[in-house]
C-alpha cells in the first residue's frame, strides 16, 4: 500500500469515528509529502527522523507531530502494512529548542 492510501485510509478511520482530526491530517500529508510516493512497507526511521528534523519548532509540536507518527504506523503495523521502526523517541524534557530572551526597560 502506497504512503498516501494509508494516510489517506487512517485519516478517513479517524474521522468516521468522530473525530474532526485536522492536527493529525496536516501532519500525515506533510510527511506523505516529504517522504515522496513509497509503500508504507518502505518507510524507514531514516524518513521519520528527516521530516522531524525538518523545521526548527517548538518542543510541544514536536511532541505532538511523534505521537501523530507513531499512532500512524502502530495502526499500519498491527495490520501487516509495515513492520517496527526504530524510530526516534520524543523530545527530551531537558532539551531547549527555544530560549526566551529578556529585555530590560
């Protein structure tokens, strides 16, 4: 199955659940995209990392951006689509993406 049928079928199993999942369809298709017209079977840590790394964002998106991947692909795994990735673990706590600048008066 090609990366955009399984967005495209996750997407639908969401929204026909409730779900308005806007968040998660942005997400999905910005990976599909990045990660060009590949079988689910062909994804590999390599692309997830790369799109994560992709743009300097806040620790909160891409927090959420890792739980929208691995939501994904544990639902395509649990249907023989695709097999484990070692992918990435989420943002460190630790680690500062952005730091605020204070100015005095």
């Amino acid at each position: 199955m090609k990366l955009y049928d399984g967005v495209e079928q996750y997407i639908y199993r969401k929204q026909s659940s409730g779900m308005e999942y806007k968040p998660g369809r942005s997400c999905l298709s910005a990976f599909q995209r990045h990660a060009g017209d590949i079988e689910i079977s062909e994804v590999r840590a390599v692309h997830v990392t790369a799109f994560l790394d992709a743009k300097l964002v806040s620790r909160s998106t891409l927090h959420t951006k890792h739980l929208i991947l691995l939501r994904f692909f544990e639902y395509w795994i649990a249907r023989e689509q695709c097999r484990m990735l070692r992918c990435p673990s989420g943002p460190s706590r630790n680690k500062e993406i952005c730091s605020p600048h204070l100015h005095s008066c």
